[in-house]
C-alpha cells in the first residue's frame, strides 16, 4: 500500500491522471453501455412500449443507485483520507461498516418498492401495457438490491483504494456477461418483455458482488472484513459524504418524473420513447465523465489527508481540464450522430424524425459537464458535504423543476421547452461551480 500512497502523493499529476483516470473510465463506460444496450435490445427486439416502459421505469432504479453511491463515496472518502493520514484503525472498519448499511437499506427498498412499483410508474406517465411491462421490470430490479449496491458501493471503496485496474476488471466483466444475457433471457423467456432484461441485470450483478466479496475477504492488501458492525461514528460520516452523491441521484428520479410527465403534456406519448432515449444516452455519456471523477477521489482525498494542499489544488485543475476534453469527445459525436443514435432505440422513423433538433438541443452545453462533476468530487473527497449537497440541490431540483415547467409555458405550449430547460439549467450551474470551486481553494490557502 506505501506504494500506491506515494504515486499519489508525489506522481506527476497529468502522468498520476491518466493511470488513474483510464481503468476507471473504461470500467465505467462499459458499465454504463450495458444499461444503453439493455435499452436497444429492448427497443429492438421486444418493441416500442417495452422501451417506453423501460424509460417509465429508469427513474426509480435510481432509488439503487442512490444508496449505492451514498455509501460508497462515503466510505471512499473515510478510506482515502485515512489512507493518507496512516489512520488503519480507521481503514479497518470501513467494510464491515458499509455491508451492514448495504443490508439494511437494501432490504428497505425490496419491502417498501416491490408493492410501490405501479405507484412509481404512474408517476412517469405509463399506462395500459406500458404500466404492467415497466411493473414487472421494476419489482425484478429490486429484488437484486442487495447485490447491486453491494457491488456497486464497495467497488468506490476499491478505487479509493487506488486498485482502478481491478476495480475496472470486475465492473466490466459483470457489463459484458450482462450484454451478452440479454438477448439470451429475451428469446428464452419470449412472453416476459423487459423483465427479461431485468432478470439477466440482476444474475449478472449477483455474480459481480460475489466476485468483489472474495476480493475483499483473500486479496485486498488493506482494505478487509473484520467484522461486520456498525460504527456510529463512520456511520454518520459515510451519510454527511455520501449524502450528495446520492442526492444527485435521487433528485435525478424527481427531476425525471417532471421531465417525462411535462414531455408528455405538450408533446403526446412519443415522448416517452424519445426522451428515455435521450437520457440513456446522457447517462452513458456522462458515465466517463464519472469515471475520471473517482479517479481524482482518491488523488485529492490522500492529498488532504496529508496536508499537500497546494497539490490538491493542481490535481484537480488537471482533472478538470482532461474531463472537458472528454465532455468535448461525447458532445461532437452525439450531435454529428443523432439521428443514427436515436434509431437504434426507435424503429419508427417518424417519431425519430420528431425528436433529433430536441435531442442536439438537450446535449449543447456538455462540454460543461467536467468541470460540474469534477467539483462535486473535490468536495466529496475533502469531506465538504454541506457544499457538495448545496451543489447538487441546486443542479438537481431547486433550478431544473422551475425550469421544466416554466419554459414551455413561455414558449407556446411548445415540449422543445422541456427539452431546451435542460441545458438552461447547466449554464446557470456552470457560473455556481465556478464560484464555490474558487471560494473553497481560497479556504485551502488560508490553511
């Protein structure tokens, strides 16, 4: 481990990015694809409802995906700073910890979700078919909780622990059994629609906790199980960390939920298909972005632990400048691309006719996107839950769900409101990330 904490205490920070930054973003790009796959095997071979009632349905997967990131930037940022600071004591309660948080929070959403899920589709605007498709898809996601936010939590705490490559490795064996399950489940279960999918999502995300559980218990140098306890003090600061990211998910099913209810107001139920599209697309998009983040979270964290103030301060412009450049890779391929893009979700031309001006529309201001999600985790990483939440509460809710329901309005009636409020909204949190990333690097001198 001493190893690992020097390259990250005194590797050349463009030379420390790109090792850190490259097996996280391929980790995550692949796991990202497996969830735009999952929606072009569905759009493809089950039908166009099946893809409405997948899209109907993505919001409130992103319950899952909430406690997942909640405690594993949480306990990744404990990890890393205590890493730093040669805090073992420290590191070596962080797994018991966060499996006992995963088995509790996991088994709330299999016992409040399963008998939820129609309610939660109703309020993404299914009906008829679309509703009891997106309801068997719904409830089979939430009977795997458990591994999924196994795997996904303790896989931050992996990278935190500066293993990107295996980190990479089993989150990109688990995508890849899962494109490769897919079409099979689909043709073995013929009359289970997207639930299909769904069962071949969780098999393969069983197999990946399964896989991240040995890791821990026989090879992990450092990070292992001691015992699985509850520790009131990691407990609460895991939760003051972690609460950001899993805001930014959480707000994410509010946001969406206002995103395709007002879509469908003005523009009629195609626009379910289309802007589940769209935000597919988004979402694995923004996923190497992401990836480059937990790159620099455990740079910066070990830094801070350390006291290197002055070389958390050019990580993270170093991150950020190669995140942009990344933002700016995705942004020219999907505007170029659209219309290619969007059919290999739809099959009817017409309606992807309908949506490419809205969809270029929706992705004109991602280049941004590096310098938002880089922010985020220096904050994260520092242990700045108070900011990093106001961040995402801004981003998230308090900006975008005027902005959905007011821009329409203003323009006529017209859904490419719904759609243009959504780069309104980035703009405006470009300027708030600007400010509070300077205001805290001046809280970095004055230490």
């Amino acid at each position: 481990m001493s190893e690992v904490r020097e390259e990250l205490l005194n590797k050349n920070p463009w030379s420390l990015m790109i090792k850190l930054s490259l097996p996280a973003i391929l980790g995550q790009f692949v796991v990202g694809l497996y969830a735009f796959v999952d929606s072009i095997y569905v759009g493809q071979m089950v039908g166009t409802d099946a893809m409405s009632a997948v899209s109907a349905a993505s919001p409130f997967v992103l319950i899952n995906n909430g406690i997942a990131v909640l405690l594993g930037i949480g306990s990744g940022s404990i990890l890393s700073r205590a890493i730093g600071a040669k805090d073992w004591q420290t590191v070596d309660k962080i797994m018991g910890n966060l499996s006992v948080l995963v088995l509790l929070m996991s088994a709330c959403v299999m016992v409040a979700g399963i008998p939820l899920a129609p309610v939660f589709l109703r309020l993404s605007g299914a009906q008829g078919t679309v509703l009891d498709m997106g309801v068997s898809y719904l409830r089979t996601v939430y009977i795997g909780s458990v591994f999924v936010n196994f795997m996904q939590g303790a896989n931050m705490v992996l990278r935190a622990e500066g293993r990107m490559g295996i980190a990479m490795g089993i989150m990109a064996g688990g995508a890849i059994l899962n494109i490769i399950l897919d079409p099979v489940f689909i043709i073995l279960l013929p009359g289970f629609g997207p639930q299909a999918v769904a069962i071949a999502t969780v098999v393969s995300q069983l197999l990946q906790a399964a896989v991240t559980l040995w890791y821990f218990l026989r090879k992990s140098p450092v990070v292992k199980f001691h015992a699985l306890r509850l520790e009131k003090k990691l407990t609460g600061e895991t939760f003051a960390v972690g609460v950001s990211a899993m805001l930014m998910q959480v707000m994410m099913l509010i946001q969406m939920t206002v995103v395709y209810n007002t879509a469908v107001k003005y523009g009629g139920a195609d626009q379910i298909a289309l802007m589940g599209a769209a935000l597919r697309v988004m979402q694995l998009a923004f996923v190497p972005v992401w990836g480059m983040s937990q790159g620099l979270q455990p740079a910066v964290g070990t830094n801070y632990g350390a006291k290197n103030y002055d070389r958390v301060k050019k990580l993270t412009n170093v991150f950020i400048a190669g995140s942009t450049c990344l933002s700016l890779v995705f942004w020219l391929v999907i505007e170029c691309f659209a219309r290619g893009i969007l059919s290999a979700f739809i099959t009817q031309a017409d309606i992807v006719a309908k949506g490419i001006t809205n969809f270029r529309l929706m992705f004109a201001v991602f280049p941004t996107y590096g310098l938002l999600i880089m922010t985020l985790t220096y904050l994260q990483s520092l242990g700045k839950a108070k900011q990093a939440g106001l961040l995402v509460v801004f981003r998230q809710l308090a900006l975008i769900v005027p902005l959905v329901l007011l821009v329409p309005v203003l323009l006529g009636g017209n859904v490419v409101g719904v759609w243009v409020a959504l780069p309104l909204n980035d703009i405006v949190i470009l300027v708030f990330s600007l400010v509070l990333l300077i205001k805290e690097y001046k809280v970095l001198e004055r230490i």
